[in-house]
C-alpha cells in the first residue's frame, strides 16, 4: 500500500512546509485552514516581494502562488524562483481566476508546476498539494542520495590514491602525478624538481625498537614532510621507509633549500629510543633531480634521484646530493 506525503515526510525527518502568497486575507486564512488541518507548516506572504524574501528565508517545500497581486505579480515571482538555481525545484502552484489560454501558457512559460482556478475546491487543492509533495518529496531524496553517492566516490578516490599507514599519497598515484607535472613543464617551459628521500638505518630501529614503534616514526616523518611543502607540492609514500617529493615551479637552488629544511627538522625532532641508532639519532638521506637540468624525462628523473640518494648514503648519510 502507498503511503502517503505525509507519513513519507515524517520518516524522512521531513515538515512539509507551505508558502502562501495572496494580498487577499479571506483567501489566506481558507488556505492556511486547509493545510494546517492536514498537518503541513504554513507561512504566509501578502505580495510578491515578500514572496522572494520567504522562499529564500524559508526554503519551502511548495509554493501556492496568487498570480493578481501588488509590486511582483504571480508570473514574475514563478519566473524568479524557476530561474534561481537553489529554488527553481520548489514546485509553484498559481491559484488564479483568470481564465484565459493566453494566461495559462504564460503561467507554463514561467514554469508553473500546476494550476488551480478560483474559487477552488478544497478536495481539489489537497490533492494538488499532495501529488506536487510527493514529487519535491523524493526529488530532495534523489539529491541526498547523489550528495551520498558523491562523497563515497571521493573517499573511494582517495583511499585509492593514499598510503593508508602515512596518509601521504601511494606509489601508484606519485607516478601518474609525476607524468603530468612533468608534462606541465614541458608545455609552461618551466622548471621541475623531485626529493628521493630514505629513513636512515631504518632496518636497524624496526629490528630493535619493532615495528609498532617504526610505524609510528614513519607517521611523524610524514608529517615533518607535509609541514614544508605548499600546497602545490606533492608528498608520497614511495615504498617501505622511502619518500618522493614532487615540486612543481621549483629549479635545483630552490629544491636544495626545501630538501635541507626537511633533513634539519628530522634530525632535530625526537623520536622514540632514536639514541639507540647507529648514527644517535633518526636521520634522512634525500637525492635531488631536476627538469630539464638534468632531464626531460619523468623516468629519468627517478632514476636520477634514486642514484643521488644511493651517494648520499655513501656519503654518510643525513646528507642530501644534488649533482
């Protein structure tokens, strides 16, 4: 069995909620009567300025619109709530007397959802409200659910695209995003650099402190990392205790300066049992490439930093290589 508008609305957590719009007092109150006895909310403009100020106000779910009426008539309201987007799904019933076809085709023009012709029947406007409810009723449902629909298909897209231990973005996604920032400084002419950077000794604390504990300092290098990047930049996950950084718009002086902030701040924080170290403390060695200084290819570059931080590893490590 069908239910009806009203219980739809009362399990929806949902008050059907009226605009009447009438200069004419005896009207209103007949209207108001037959509404508020059916148990819907009901307020109440006397023109059609007020009208606007309502819907936008009280965001109604119907609007019961006199068309004969001082300052904004009932064509030009319709027309103004059909036209805004936020409103022009309120359906608009125009209660008229007039009776002409010149005058309904204009009321269907200005996007009248329905008609209903003075001196209306009570069974007859009940019936037209209910039917224009329903209809808004599971319009505003559909938008709920594609409101639903499109935040899960953002979470989706995000846990797709982030490392779920870090929160920094994947390997998967640092490839993609790498080929279009370098695609973007081939066609801008402008430069590219990228930060390889690794845990140093990391083996070492995750075999004597655990891997608990290691999962913990991975998370707050990741954060360190985030801290001195712009927006612009992007922070991944490369694989285990590796890092990549993409900075876009940013030549090789400039990469050195981002790189040696971040080596600084990791080598300053304390980290748990970090004095147990092979070095004293937990360090990071960073390899730096650049496009097109050193190429013009997305693959290249990773090779060339991963060669870089292989030296820097050599060198001692908590060190950064960037020729």
């Amino acid at each position: 069995m069908k239910r009806s508008v009203m219980n739809m609305a009362e399990n929806s957590g949902r008050n059907p909620k009226i605009l009447i719009v009438d200069d004419i007092p005896v009207n209103v109150e007949l209207q108001k009567t037959y509404l508020l006895s059916a148990g819907y909310s009901v307020v109440v403009a006397g023109d059609g300025e007020k009208a606007m100020e309502l819907v936008a106000e009280e965001k109604p779910d119907l609007v019961l619109l006199d068309v004969m009426m001082p300052k904004l008539n009932g064509f030009e309201v319709c027309e103004k709530i059909k036209s805004n987007p936020a409103t022009r799904f309120i359906p608009v019933v125009l209660v008229t007397a007039l009776q002409e076809v010149e005058d309904k085709v204009r009321g269907i023009e200005a996007g009248a959802d329905d008609f209903i012709s003075k001196p209306f029947n009570k069974m007859e406007l009940m019936a037209r409200v209910k039917s224009l409810l329903r209809i808004k009723l599971l319009h505003d449902q559909l938008e709920e659910k594609i409101v639903l629909l499109n935040e899960a298909r953002d979470q989706l897209e995000k846990l797709a695209s982030t490392d779920g231990l870090t929160g920094l973005y994947n390997h998967r996604y640092f490839k993609e995003q790498l080929r279009h920032e370098v695609d973007r400084a081939t066609r801008h002419n402008s430069p590219l650099s990228l930060l390889m950077m690794d845990i140093d000794f990391f083996k070492y604390y995750n075999d004597h402190q655990g891997h608990p504990a290691g999962d913990e300092v991975l998370r707050q290098i990741a954060q360190l990392i985030l801290k001195n990047l712009r927006k612009i930049d992007v922070a991944a996950r490369y694989g285990g205790e590796e890092f990549a950084v993409i900075l876009p718009e940013t030549d090789s002086e400039s990469a050195v300066v981002v790189a040696e902030k971040i080596r600084s701040f990791v080598q300053q924080t304390g980290f748990i049992k970090e004095e147990n170290q092979p070095n004293g403390c937990l360090t990071l060695s960073i390899g730096i490439a650049n496009f097109p200084e050193d190429t013009r290819e997305g693959r290249d570059l990773v090779n060339i930093a991963d060669r870089r931080l292989y030296k820097a590893k050599q060198a001692g490590r908590n060190t950064l290589v960037c020729d």
